[in-house]
C-alpha cells in the first residue's frame, strides 16, 4: 500500500497518524490541547501562560503541585459531573 497508514514517508520514516495518538515508531511528539482527558496520556506535560512555561510535570505530579493544571483540572472535569 503506498501513501496510506503505516506506509514510509518521502525520507523513509513512518509517517504520525490518528488523531490524539502517538504511534510507537514516532520519537515524540507535540500535542496541543485545551482539554485534559487527553493530556492525562502524556509522558510529560508543560502548562504555558502568556507565552511562558509555568508547570510541567506528569499528571500525578501536576495535580500533587496543587497549581494551576490541578486548578483547571479539577474545573474541566467539574463540568462533567
């Protein structure tokens, strides 16, 4: 299958596919969200303000820091109660 999923890329590497998934032959990725559901899966989380690093941490460490990733958090899942 040439072009699909899975298949290589121009320069040979596989290409990053599915939405909010990072596939395993994938160094890493950037993912950039306003919910929290899917920030709970990140190996690492950075919290920006204003253009500025303020947090970053694991979720477990993040919401132990009790600072804003915790704050807005705990409002997000406030709204699905």
């Amino acid at each position: 299958m040439r072009g699909g999923i899975g298949a290589p890329a121009a320069g040979g590497s596989p290409p990053v596919a599915g939405r909010g998934r990072t596939m395993a032959l994938c160094q890493g990725a950037v993912y950039i969200s306003h919910g929290f559901s899917t920030a709970r899966m990140a190996d690492r989380i950075f919290v920006l303000e204003h253009g500025r690093l303020i947090e970053q941490g694991t979720h477990d460490e993040l919401m132990l820091a009790d600072g804003q990733y915790a704050d807005l958090f705990e409002l997000q899942a406030a709204s699905y109660q």
